[in-house]
C-alpha cells in the first residue's frame, strides 16, 4: 500500500476544530482511534455462541465499547475518535458521538491491515504528530496504560500491547507505515510476532506494553467472569461487571 488514500470519511466535526480563543485547551498532538463494530446481533463476539445468545453477545460488546470510551475521557493531550464498522451510519454511533462529543471515522478497507494503515494515513502528519488505534474487546486497558502509550511515541517509532494470543491490542505510530500491515495473517497467533519482525528490518524504535487477554473465547470469559467478582477489580465498569454476573448465571443454567 503507497500513495496518500484519501482521508476517512468523519461523520460531523473536526475534534481540533475548538478555535484558539483565550481559556480552550491545546490542540492535541495525538489521535486515540477507537476502532469498534457497532453491536449488531449476530455480527460481534460470534465465536461466544454457543453458548452466548447472539443477543447476550451484542449485549456484552456493547458495553465493553462503552467502558473504553469512558476510560479515554480523562486522558490529556490526544483526541478521542471512533472508527465504526460495518458503516458510521450505524444508530449506535451516532449515540456515542452524541454522548461523548467524538467525530466518527469510516474504517476504510476490506481487511484489519488496510483499515488500520487507511486510518493513519488519514491523522497522521495534518493534523496529528501521533496516532494510536486500539481495539474494544480488552477489558484490561486503562486510562493509565493508554497515557503510557501516548507518552511513549515521543521517542518511539512504533507502539504495540501485545496480546495472550498473540494479537495486539493497540498499535502506536508516530509516522504511516504501510509495510507493517502488509502480508499479516490476521486472527491468528502470529500477528504481534511478524509486526515485530517487520519493525526490525525497517529500523523502527519499538516500545513494548504490557501483555493483556482479549475477550474472544469462553474460556476468556470465564477468566474474565472470575475476575469481575474481585471489589477490587477496576477491570471493569459497574455495568459490566453486572452483565458477567448475569451471564455467569444464565450459564449454569444451560450446562
């Protein structure tokens, strides 16, 4: 992939476009792009069902977006943009951009690797200095490790967290990098591994984050259900972590 795509089509305003009046903040330096489907039943979290209910799944997805997009609201010096699939048309897009005040970006590209490449391309250089996109199905991201991320490509070329896996939860660039989305198989437990590799034979400066499990299988969500019980866990939002509670419920029931 070469050239300069055009940019992604963005549902509503610009997040820079604040003026410079006395008492607004900055402009940020760095975009946090979440990329995120919309909870279409049937469609997200597919390989929980069985035994999941196609709704429970939707169900549980959503509110996972949810707790990211929460997160990121305290987080300084970055804007926050959704990059939604399968269309930013979707309802449920535009009640997030309602309620928490973020343009919503088209993931453009018929797989993961192209999308993401299309979405740096489209933030980086005018007007970021930075970008980061990071996936929705971690509960283990917080504010904290996100402003990590953020901080760390002020002297690095690329950023990754790295999944139990073998995927990445969040990618960092400080400048496009079509080769590092090239040739990868996605969805299998290779893709941290070959992006590492590819960094290292195009000289780039790798920070490495903290290892973290993605919500993909039922023996995910039971670690994940385990974990939801702990009063002190910050994993998870009061609203997930009732909806684990329940989940873990209805499964006893159909066992």
């Amino acid at each position: 992939m070469s050239g300069n795509p055009a940019k992604a089509r963005r549902i509503g305003s610009s997040p820079r476009g604040q003026g410079h009046n006395r008492g607004v903040r900055p402009p940020a330096s760095t975009a946090l792009i979440v990329f995120a489907k919309a909870p279409v039943v049937g469609q997200v979290k597919t390989r929980l069902c069985p035994p999941l209910t196609p709704d429970e799944a939707a169900s549980l997805h959503g509110s996972l977006v949810l707790d990211l997009l929460e997160r990121c609201q305290s987080l300084q010096g970055c804007d926050r943009i959704l990059a939604g699939a399968p269309t930013p048309d979707h309802p449920f897009f535009g009640a997030m951009k309602t309620r928490f005040k973020i343009p919503i970006w088209e993931q453009v590209g018929e797989d993961l690797g192209v999308r993401m490449s299309h979405a740096f391309q489209s933030a980086l250089g005018s007007p970021y200095q930075s970008a980061i996109i990071i996936g929705t199905d971690i509960p283990g991201i917080t504010a904290p490790l996100m402003t990590t991320a953020c901080k760390s490509l002020h002297d690095h070329d690329l950023v990754l967290g790295p999944t139990v896996d073998g995927g990445y939860y969040l990618i960092g660039l400080r400048s496009p990098v079509p080769e590092l989305f090239a040739g990868i198989p996605w969805s299998t437990e290779t893709v941290c591994s070959l992006t590492q590799e590819k960094a290292q034979a195009l000289g780039l400066s790798v920070k490495m984050l903290p290892m973290l499990r993605d919500l993909d299988t039922i023996e995910d969500l039971q670690v994940f259900i385990q974990e939801s019980k702990y009063l002190k866990s910050q994993t998870f939002s009061v609203r997930t972590k009732n909806v684990l509670q329940e989940l873990e419920k209805r499964l006893s029931t159909r066992q």
